[in-house]
C-alpha cells in the first residue's frame, strides 16, 4: 500500500486496474490536486491525530506477543518471581531488628551474633519467657535472677563508659573477683634527709592505712511492653536496648560516686571519712575569682595535670561571670564538640550531685576507684501496679558494684558558706 502527502495529510493510493471494461478511481478520498501533479514521497511514522481504541488494543496485544516470543514466557516468569523477592526482602530488612525467638533457639548459642543475643535476650524479659532467658543468660543468679549476657553487659558498660558526662569515664574502675578487697593508702609520705658519709642515718617511715572496698547491690527498674518492640523495626533495636539500661545505670552510679552513704551504698567522694577524707576550704559570701584561685593552688601541682573542676549547674552562671582586670572573662567556650568548657584553662563539669555549696578540684582517676564485680542480674515482674495496670513488664536490673576515695589528697573542695 502506498501513501502520498496532500498539505498536511497522508492519503492512501490503491492500484488502479487498467481494463477499460470498468473504471476505478485512483484515490478512494477526492482530493482537490489533480493525479498527475502528485508524487511519490518515503512514509514518516507518525501517530495519527486519533486513533480507533480498538487498534491501540490490538497494537498491545501484537507487541505482547513478540515480547513473549523473544523471551520466553519462562524468562518473563522468572523475572517476576525475582521482583516478587525483592520485594519481600525489603518488608524483611524493615523489621530485621524483630527476632523470631522460636527460630533464633534452634541455632546453638555460641553461633548467635550480638545482636541476636540482645536482641533475644531483651525480648525474651518483655515477654517473660523464661526458657529462652535461661538458654541465653550466663546462669542463674543466687538471689535467683538471670546473669546478663556477657555480651549484653559489656555494651551497657561501655555505654556508659563512653558518655563524657559520666562519672566512670572520670574514676579508675577496676574489676573485683570477690566481694570484699582491701588496699593500702599513702596517709603520709618518707622523708628524705642529708647525711656525712660513715654518719649515722635518721629513720623515716611511711603511714599506710587501708582503703576495703565493699560491693553493694544496686537496682535499676525499666517498665517495658511488647510496643517497645513490635514498634521497633525503624530504629536501631540494639543501641536503643543499651542506651535504656546504661542510662538508668548511669544516673544512679553518679549519685554514689559523689554522695553514697558507704554502708548500704558504696562510699562517696563527698562522704569519704579518715584517711581517704578530702580536704576542704571554707569561703563566705558570693563566689569570687579569688576564692577559685585559692581552690586552685590549694592542689599539689603534680595533681592539676588531668584535674577538672566539678560543679553544680546553679555555681556555673557564677563562674561565667568572673573577670580578669582586662575585663576579659576566665571563662572559655569548648572549641570542638564533645569538649567541656575551661575555667582558668581547667575542663568544667557540670554535675547535679552535688549541693549549690560545693566546689571540687582534682583528678579523680587518682581519687576515686570504682569496683565492678562483673556480675549483672535481671528479674522481671509482671504482677506489681503500675505494670498490672498498664500492661507492662517490669525489668529489674541488679548490678554490684563498690566505690571509696584512695588518694585524697589528689583532689580539693571548696565549701561556700552563705
């Protein structure tokens, strides 16, 4: 079939049979330019202005047909079920931080990940399943609670550890293999003297008192339901798990480094007594430059290396007032984040634990030792009210830890006195 272009249309020629017995005319459409003028031109694909919707099926259909046969119905099957996976395996990497426990207990433990065992381990104390715990605990506990995962204690620890704002990164933390230790402290040093040579030498002697370190029992509660973890496929299961114990854990560690009572808790920087016992200086009236200065020097200065000065948030807006004869402030901004601000070029940390009246100065790695006993138990209660009436399980972390001052005299308070 041939076309020919009349203005801006094409128009379809059929052939014309030449017995004069009948007459057929050229173009099945009238046209308006005599048949001798008109001329032969290449077709161009171009879509018609409108096309029937019957052709537009048939098209589908005819193109349908090469596709499947320059494929194979077989390939176009395969491709499918290949996107049908894809697919599914991104529903699965969304809620990768669920753990089927059913499945997870069929593997061995020793071939669990981390995160399998957290994960596991967590779940498993929101829904008080008691046989997973026992198969991923590190046993029974004697106060009859489940050891933590090595795995799972380690990251709390760490956590905590990590934060610039807790005590433990500030202290010496030394393990504990036992309940109790005992260990010298240095109450008074040797005293060196000149001598003639064949002369009789003085004696000197040194003081020693002893520091015990006693582990005490601290507990820290978390109220948890099955939400916390059937909404938690859209964050990352495992920090958001760690953060939530070291943070509890945390606070409460602060509070007995600073103020604990050294019976039932462990000894405090503030309370420490005897030979541990941190010396002060009194100071009356609003806090003043030359009142910080004293602070200051009142520390040996092999101490004021790695001192920091501890304070309270109210004493801070003071501090930042303080001004040289320049009128220029001892206060310093960090100059990179996750750094503290300087006073007088010494680290500024802000802590609660301690009263509006007190101000300390020291390198508490030298001051204070923390004892871990590397023990970690939980316990798990559905049955009190505030969890019976919310429907929430109650998770009772226990940790045993101990805590004394050791070197006094590594570190200096100030007590302002209205």
């Amino acid at each position: 079939m041939k076309k020919m272009k009349i203005g801006n249309k094409f128009y379809e020629l059929k052939e014309v049979d030449e017995t004069p017995s009948e007459e057929v005319p050229a173009v099945e459409t009238p046209v308006e330019t005599p048949a001798e003028v008109v001329e032969e031109v290449p077709v161009v694909e171009e879509t018609p202005a409108e096309v029937p919707a019957d052709d537009i099926d048939d098209k589908i259909e005819v193109a349908t047909e090469k596709i499947v046969a320059s494929l194979g119905l077989d390939k176009i099957n395969a491709k499918l079920d290949e996107l049908t996976t894809a697919s599914k395996t991104v529903v699965d990497t969304k809620d990768s931080a669920l753990i089927d426990l059913e499945t997870l207990m069929k593997k061995d433990v020793s071939e669990m990940t981390t995160k399998e065992k957290i994960t596991g381990f967590f779940q498993a104390m929101i829904r008080n399943n008691e046989p997973v715990l026992k198969a991923l605990s590190e046993g029974t506990a004697a106060d009859g609670g489940f050891l933590f995962p090595d795995e799972f204690r380690y990251e709390i620890i760490r956590d905590i550890a990590e934060d610039s704002h807790r005590m433990r990164s500030d202290v010496t933390v030394i393990p504990m293999k036992r309940d109790v230790m005992n260990m010298p402290s240095l109450a008074s040093r040797p005293q060196v003297t000149w001598t003639e040579e064949n002369a009789t030498k003085s004696t000197t002697t040194a003081h020693f008192g002893q520091i015990t370190l006693t582990v005490k029992k601290m507990a820290a509660i978390l109220y948890a339901s099955d939400e916390l973890i059937d909404d938690a496929s859209e964050i990352d299961i495992v920090n958001f798990i760690i953060g939530l114990f070291s943070e509890a854990i945390g606070v409460e560690e602060d509070r007995v480094v600073w103020r604990g009572n050294g019976t039932t808790e462990p000894t405090g920087i503030v309370t420490a007594e005897g030979t541990g016992a941190i010396a002060s200086r009194d100071c009356s009236g609003n806090l003043s430059i030359d009142n910080m200065i004293d602070l200051l020097y009142d520390l040996p200065a092999k101490y004021q290396k790695s001192a920091k000065i501890y304070v309270n948030r109210a004493n801070i807006r003071e501090l930042r007032k303080l001004k040289n004869t320049q009128n220029n402030y001892y206060w310093s901004e960090p100059v990179a984040v996750g750094l503290a601000p300087t006073f007088m070029g010494y680290p500024v940390i802000e802590t609660n634990e301690l009263s509006e009246a007190q101000i300390y100065f020291g390198d508490l790695m030298k001051t204070y030792w923390l004892g871990d006993r590397q023990k970690m138990t939980v316990k798990i209660s559905q049955d009190t009210e505030t969890a019976f009436t919310r429907d929430q399980t109650a998770i009772r972390v226990v940790s045993r830890i101990a805590g004394n001052v050791v070197l006094g005299a590594a570190c200096r308070a100030l007590v302002l006195i209205p």
